[in-house]
C-alpha cells in the first residue's frame, strides 16, 4: 500500500510549520530554578508558627490477663476532646552569615503561649465540662545565641553575654527554622520530585525544637521523655514536588508542596506509686499534606502551610502478683482528630 505522500508528493512546507513549532515547543527545555537559603549578615526575619489540633477519643478498652484467660470488661466510651493551641513569635538575627547557613544567629523569642483543654460531655452519672491548662517557659523574652562549630558540625546554643537562664532550656533548641533540610538539591523544574527525611517532621511540629514547658503555676518542667522518643523514632519520608513559581503579593516564590504518612513509637518503663513499675507505650501516625512558599530572592521561606489526619494511642500495662498467681492490666485509649499548621517569615521592618 503506498503512503499518502507517494500519492499526493511532499506536502506544502508552510502547512507543515505550525505543527513543527508546537512539536519543538514541547521540546524545549522548562525553565529551571534553585531553591536555596541565603545567609545574610545582619539581616532580621520575623517567624510566626501558629499550631492547632483537636482530637477526639474513639477507643477506650481494659484488658485484664490473669489465671481464669483475658478477660474485657465493657466500658462506655466517654465522649471526651483534647484541644491543644500554640503560637510562638520569634524574630533570628544573622550576626555571621555562613555558606547555606548561619555562622551565628541571635533569636529572641518575643511570645510564646500553648495550651490544652479537655472538653467532656455529661452522662447519667457525671457532668461534662472543660477544663484548661496553659503552658509557660522560662523561653520567653530571652534571646539565645546559636553558633556553628566546625569541628563538631552542629549548632552550640548559649545565653547571650550579660543575660542568663535555665541551662536546660538550651540543650534540645534547634537552629533551623528555616526548613533547609526540605529544599531539593540542586535546580528544579516544574514537576520534578524528591525525598526528604521523615525526621525534618520534627521541625514542622516543634520549630526552634522543645520549648520546656511547664504548667502555669508549677516550677518543674514537664517529663517530655515520651516526646523524646517519639521525635528520635519517626519512620517514613515527606516527597515534595517543585509546582513552580508564582507572584505572592508582589514578591515571586517558588512553590514546594509535600505529603506524607509518618508513624513514630514510644516504649518505656514507668514507676508507679504503689506495686511494681509498668510499662508504657505510646504511638503516632500522621497524614500531612502541604506546601512551602520560597521567597527566591530573599532566599528563605516566606509561608508554610500544613493540614494532617492525626492518630494516637496511648497504652498502659502493669503485672501484679498475688497468692493465686499474676494479674496484668492493660488500658489502652485511642485518639484520631486533625492538625493544622501556619507559619510565615518575613524581614523586620
């Protein structure tokens, strides 16, 4: 069979030039960018981190193991919310500008404020009610110095010169709240993809890293080594993707967007006033989705915003021994609920 152009000869060049420009249109190259940080000496950025979760129970189970085989009583299943708020303001200050960080930085920490309620419905036999903690830090009004030692690659955090607080409150402080371990390496073009460490989750849920809270009103700080755990022990990876690059009042960002299922696991030992010690195990799992507005010129992030799918379950068990043998009790509760994240950084006017 002969084709249509034995037929009919070649066909006119000028029929042919429009299809040829749309073909090697879509041949050229996209347009690549480079997202990276810029350090800048004595330049401020203001952060703002604004953190809302509410969680409700939806599993409450009692399991008891003795000689008779497991048993498990039927409970009601209170109706019970956990609502926790915080906001943290800080302005970072570049005294040193290194390559791809700072050299030395200053944070002051102009506000700090979270806390928790428990919402409950009434029943036949109690009321409900709600009931509000609110938690303090000796973080607040102080500024810290963080200094990047060669040796050691890591960030040293102190009291600056002439100011003085509790040594502790320094020891888990992170220097990045800028999310530069999210950015890809190397240039990107629209749609390209990469992986990042589950454990950068642990920016996003504690930017500048713990803050050392304590109830209003106690002196001590809250045990935080279930914290701890969960934040050393996260599985899973954030994949972002470069969606490209638009005007965001008058000042042109790249756009990150992210998602991911993360999970993390605490197991510890836990004293108990009365009987032998138990043991407790806590677990998470997060479903996030989100995206990062990079400010191109100025080099550092300009928004975040995150909203994630939340589950946590908390399980107590303990043995006790008596003359007829051993009795172990497990409680376990449930929580699923959602977890919103908004952050913005800007240059101090």
């Amino acid at each position: 069979m002969k084709s249509i152009t034995s037929i009919f000869g070649p066909l006119p060049l000028g029929l042919l030039l429009p299809g040829l420009v749309a073909i090697l249109a879509t041949l050229e190259p996209q347009a690549e960018e480079k997202l990276v940080f810029r350090s800048v000496a004595e330049r401020s950025l203001e952060k703002h981190f604004v953190q809302h979760s509410s969680m409700d129970l939806v599993e409450m189970k009692v399991t008891l193991e003795g000689p008779e085989g497991p048993q498990e009583p039927e409970i009601e299943l209170p109706k019970l919310k956990i609502v926790d708020d915080e906001t943290i303001e800080f302005t970072d200050e570049t005294l040193a500008a290194g390559e791809g960080r700072p050299k030395k930085l200053k944070r002051t920490f102009d506000s700090i404020e979270n806390s928790v309620t428990f919402e409950s419905e009434g029943s036949e036999d109690e009321e409900g009610g709600s009931e509000t903690t609110k938690n303090v830090t000796g973080l607040t009004g102080k500024s810290v110095l963080f200094t990047w030692n060669d040796e050691e690659e890591a960030f040293e955090a102190a009291w600056p010169e002439g100011e003085s607080g509790d040594d502790d409150l320094l020891e888990d402080l992170v220097e990045d709240a800028d999310f530069r371990g999210w950015l890809p390496q190397g240039a990107v073009s629209e749609g390209d993809t990469w992986k990042i460490p589950g454990a950068e989750f642990n920016n996003l849920q504690e930017p500048s890293g713990p803050m050392g809270y304590r109830a209003e009103g106690e002196e001590e700080a809250r045990d935080d080594s279930e914290s701890d755990e969960l934040r050393d022990n996260i599985e899973g990876e954030i994949e972002a993707t470069f969606k490209g690059t638009r005007d965001e009042a008058g000042i042109q960002v790249g756009v990150i967007a992210f998602e991911a299922k993360l999970s993390s696991k605490s197991q510890r030992e836990v004293e108990n006033d009365e009987g032998p010690a138990g043991e407790s195990t806590t677990e998470s799992a997060m479903d996030l989705q989100g995206e990062i507005l990079w400010d191109l010129a100025g080099g550092h992030f300009r928004a975040l915003k995150c909203d994630s799918d939340y589950k946590f379950t908390s399980a107590q068990k303990r043995t006790l021994e008596f003359d007829q043998g051993t009795l172990t009790i497990t409680e376990r509760r449930g929580f699923e609920g959602k977890k919103t994240y908004r952050f913005t950084c800007a240059p101090k006017k």
